[in-house]
C-alpha cells in the first residue's frame, strides 16, 4: 500500500476521467479508481490485492504475461489499442474493447504501472458499423447518391461504385452537380413533378424516372430518396437509392401489349382450369359476345356455355390434348348466351401452364357470318340457276323470234315484190287511153308497195340507231294538237271502209317542250296499229289528258286484242302475236316506240282482252330532261 500522502493520491486518481488500474511487478492490482470501478464492474474492496488477470478474458492470459514481462523491462510508456484490438473482463464476465496506455512508474524503489482504461466498445462498435455500412454502400448493386441539403442546388458529396457504372459518368462529371443530368432534355415527367415536391417538403418519396446513360442510352430508374435531418432538427442531407428497373419496364410493356391483344381482340378468349373447368379469365370480345360479365363467368364452366355437351362428353372430347400428345384440338359447336339466344363457333383448344397450374386456352371465332354465308351462297347459286334457266327459255323464244322474224322479213319483202311485178307487167299491156283507170290502180299498186317497203327499211334504220345509241332528240315547244292533225291527216289514208277517229277533245289550248317528231311517230304507229287489227265500221278513239309534270296519250280500239299468253312479249323485237302472223308487219314498231319514249323519261303501257280490243297509254313529261 502506499504509505503517506494517500489522500492526496486518492483525490488525484479521482479527478481522472478514464479508468486507472495500477498493479506492481507480481501484477497484483493495488489502486482503482471510480472510472475504473464503473467500466468493469467491481469495487475498490473486490479488486484491490486480486491478480490482474481478473480483468482479463482467459484466452489472453499466455500472451498477456509474456507482453507483461517484455514491458517492464523495456520500462517506456506504451499505448495499446490503438493498431490491435484490446478486451477487458467484467465482472458480469461482458467482454468490453478498450484502449489500454501503461505509464511505469517507481515509488520507494517499487516499481508499479499504472494502466489508463479507456472503453471504446461502443466507439469501436459504431466504427464498424460505419465501416460495415461503408462496405455495403459499396458493394451494393443499386447506385446510391448523397446530396447536401444546405448547399444550393442540393449537389451529389458522394456516389458509390454502382451508380458510376449504372450512368457511365465519371467522378468529376458527378460531384457536385445536381442528378437532373441524368434527365437530359427529357424534363416533362411525372415522377419529376413528385420528386421536387418531396424535397422541397424534405420528405422522402419513391418515383421512376426515365433516366439517360453518358451514352445517350435510356434506362429506367426507380429511385428512392430518404432525408436526413440532425439532432437539431436541420434537414442536412438526401440519400437516394437507384434501381435500373429497365428490364421490369420492358416485361411490362409486353405483358401490356400481350393483355391488350388479349382483351383487346375481337375474337373471343377462354382461359379455364384443367382440373376444374372453372373460368379464370375471359377477355372482353368474349363478355361483350356471350353476355357474361367476368365475375359471372368465373363461377361457370364451358359446359354451361355449349348446350350441345354435358361435363362427361366435354371431358372426353379436350382429354385428347393430354391423353394422345395432341398440341391443338379445333372443332365447331354452339354457344349458348346470358339471353338463351345461341351462335355457332368455332374453337381452337390448347392445353399450357399458367405458373404450376394446368389450364386450357379456347380461342373461339364467331362463325354466324360465315355460316349465313354460305347459306346466301346457296340460296344466290339456287336463285342464279333459276334466272339462267329463265335466260336459256328466254334465248330460246328469241331464237324462235329470230326465226319468226326472218319467215317474216321474207314474207314482208317477198309480198310487195311480187305484186310490183305484177302490177309492173300487167301495166304494160294497157297501152290504150281508154285504160287508163286500170293503169292508174297499178300505178298505185306500185307506190303503196314501195312506200311500204320504205317504211320497213326505215323502221330497220331507227332500230340500228337505237343500238349504237346515235339517237339525237329535238327538243322544241309545239302544240300538242299540230301533231294530233298530222297523225290523223296520215292515218285518213289507210282507214278501212266504215272506220272512224275520234278527235281528242279540248287539245287546242295543250303545249309541251318534248321531240316533236318522235311523238308523231309514236302517235301513228299506235294508231296505224288499231286501224290495222281493227275490222271495218270500227272507232279508233284517241284521247289525252294533261297533268301538272306530264301528259298522257291514250290510244284505243275494238280490234282483235292480244292474246294473253302474248302479252308479255309484245314489246319485243320482232315479236308478233300469233293472231296477227298472216298479216302485215315486222314486229319492231313497238319495240322502237318503246325504247324511245323510255329514252325521254316516259313510259308505255297497255291493257287488251282478245277480241275485243286494246288500249296503248304513253306518259311523258311536259318538259324535257335530257
């Protein structure tokens, strides 16, 4: 112990902060003070006389003695702690780090040391922490940022390896400046307007960016940024954490693009457990067609959209894509839906994995169009072998029309040829004056003859013109009754004895802007027509009626009508009823009346009872369009 002065001594060693142990050359401790009491535990009654391995962990003790010895010989100040670590033992047996500096020192020829206990434990502990943190901050895969809050423009102090290789940048081209370079132009974001929010308000928030590499390269970034805010409350610092999400981005945009054309096509898409049969996912085309909604569907299975199967039969047909390796099963069958109505389909089955799930996947076409189609097409092939049949009677009766006609022509020309001739040599054999009259009957004979000829070739001549369409109308505006007075003035010429015409009445006052000439040949041929087929001691009454936007001209008479079966013909070329065959006539005066009138927007018509007489109606506006 030490002798005189131990007060003195005691008040010193309580003044010191850090901890004092002091042992002699045995390594006995002799002295303690409070620090010391307090960092390992024990009093000043427990420790003092006790060897100092008490304070020391048991793995230690061998090198410690030897370190022991080696330092008193040496005899020199000595820190330890500092380059290695260094442990003490509590008395709860807590393993503490601490600092050790032993200063020798002699009293009364003794020698003591006396050791300066510092604990770093927790100073040590909170170094490798930082150091712990440091190496994780620079291994870590994501690029981690520190920007100064109390500098302006919030530059970057400190950037680890993986932000440097994510953007390519260099150090210089980093710190110090503002992360909104990895923005470029590209300065119109969302998640931009949000994070300037945040740091304004010194919150933290987590945003992604389009962010763009020292190569001009995009990538995504998910950022996160976390304030710091000291123990006074002062916003210091912001740490952001980058993720290159890039990779994520794009799967995304893929899975959206597969999920558009899922719920986007207008087919319709089934996907269906293999086990259950239970929907898990329809898409819209198929809602919109069946009338399910999908919450509905996924509590039904195919069976109860196919009124054609029940669950056994539906089984058996899909197990063929398990049981024979079958990659696609297609097939057509009915869909039933919401409103009881069904449609036919068309389905194209397979069987896949969704994640460790079986399901099938039914792309299923509406096959209603195509269905009518074909019964359209039926029933258009049906209705064209009909009209063909119709063509081929119809090419038929012209064919026998043309042979007709060609009897016709010849009877036509070969008649009033022959009676020329006739009246031609029998003409000169009356040389005597007192012959005259007989001279003048063949003379006439001749003239009515060749005018009639005439009149046939002329009728071919129009029917040729009609053809080639080098038909030109006249227009002009006459009275109606100046073409009535020609017609008639005509047709006085070939009455038959007894026959009669009835003037029109109240015509005098009647105009139209039309072809005049093209209805005084329509006039004639209908009334030359009914004087014609009409008997002696007949009327033929002609008569007309004008409206606001027409007028109409109806010619009548008591001849011998048309024959029913007939009738339909009666407008055709060369077309002669077959009550009229052993008379006059070329069958085309109808035809072309007929065509022309139609030419300027008007029509013809008629009604006739065999025996007892026809009525021709022409129709034509008052005013020409063409």
């Amino acid at each position: 112990m030490f002798p005189q002065d131990q007060e003195i001594f005691n008040i010193l060693l309580a003044s010191i902060s850090e901890g004092v142990v002091i042992v002699d050359n045995q390594q006995n401790i002799v002295e303690i003070n409070s620090a010391a009491e307090y960092i390992f535990g024990y009093s000043k009654e427990e420790i003092v006389n006790k060897k100092l391995d008490i304070l020391i962990p048991s793995n230690y003790h061998n090198s410690h003695k030897k370190h022991f010895d080696t330092f008193l010989k040496k005899g020199k100040r000595r820190t330890m702690g500092e380059s290695h670590d260094i442990y003490g033992l509590t008395k709860l047996g807590d393993i503490k780090e601490i600092e050790v500096e032993l200063n020798p020192f002699t009293v009364y020829h003794r020698q003591y040391i006396m050791a300066l206990v510092k604990d770093v434990s927790e100073l040590k502990q909170t170094e490798k922490d930082l150091m712990l943190k440091s190496s994780a901050l620079q291994s870590a895969n994501n690029g981690i940022i520190i920007t100064d809050a109390l500098v302006k423009d919030n530059p970057i102090i400190y950037f680890n390896p993986a932000f440097q290789r994510l953007t390519g940048y260099s150090s210089k081209e980093i710190l110090n400046h503002n992360c909104r370079f990895l923005q470029g132009k590209d300065r119109d974001q969302e998640g931009l307007v949000t994070l300037r929010k945040a740091i304004k308000k010194g919150e933290s928030c987590q945003v992604t960016l389009r962010n763009y590499k020292k190569d001009g390269s995009l990538f995504w970034n998910d950022l996160y940024i976390m304030p710091i805010i000291n123990k006074n409350g002062i916003l210091t610092h912001f740490i952001g954490i980058q993720n290159d999400v890039t990779k994520r981005k794009h799967a995304e945009a893929e899975r959206n693009h597969f999920a558009n054309i899922f719920h986007e096509s207008l087919n319709e898409i089934y996907v269906f457990d293999a086990e259950t049969l239970r929907f898990i996912n329809v898409n819209y085309g198929a809602q919109k067609n069946i009338g399910f909604q999908l919450s509905e569907l996924q509590t039904m299975t195919p069976v109860d959209i196919k009124p054609e199967y029940n669950e056994k039969e539906f089984r058996e047909q899909i197990d063929i894509l398990t049981k024979d390796k079958v990659h696609k099963l297609e097939f057509e069958t009915l869909h039933k839906r919401k409103d009881g109505t069904t449609y036919p389909v068309n389905v194209h089955l397979q069987r896949t994995k969704l994640g460790d799930k079986d399901i099938y996947i039914a792309i299923v076409l509406d096959i209603s169009d195509q269905k009518n189609y074909t019964k359209k097409l039926e029933k258009t092939v049906a209705e064209r072998t009909e009209e063909l049949q119709v063509a081929l009677k119809s090419e038929r009766e012209l064919n026998d029309l043309k042979t007709k006609f060609l009897s016709l022509v010849s009877h036509e020309f070969k008649t009033p040829l022959s009676a020329i001739q006739t009246s031609a040599i029998l003409l000169s054999k009356y040389a005597l004056e007192s012959q005259q009259a007989k001279r003048d009957k063949h003379i006439k004979t001749i003239s009515d003859k060749v005018n009639y000829l005439n009149n046939i070739i002329n009728d071919f001549l129009s029917l040729e013109k009609l053809e080639k369409g080098k038909v030109e109308y006249k227009f002009s505006t006459f009275k109606i009754s100046k073409v009535i007075n020609e017609v008639i003035y005509n047709a006085n010429m070939v009455l038959k004895d007894g026959q009669h015409i009835n003037y029109p009445d109240d015509v005098d006052e009647l105009s139209m802007y039309q072809d005049e000439k093209i209805l005084e040949l329509a006039l004639t041929n209908l009334v030359n027509n009914a004087i014609k087929y009409s008997s002696e001691d007949t009327v033929i009454d002609i008569d007309i009626k004008q409206k606001n936007n027409k007028t109409i001209f109806v010619v009548g008479d008591n001849g011998i009508g048309i024959p029913k079966k007939d009738q339909k013909n009666i407008f055709q070329r060369y077309f002669r009823a077959e009550n009229v065959l052993l008379s006059q006539g070329t069958g085309i005066g109808l035809n072309i009346v007929k065509e022309h009138i139609e030419n300027l927007d008007g029509k013809i018509y008629f009604t006739s009872e065999e025996g007892e007489g026809s009525v021709f109606t022409i129709e034509l506006p008052n005013a020409a369009t063409s």
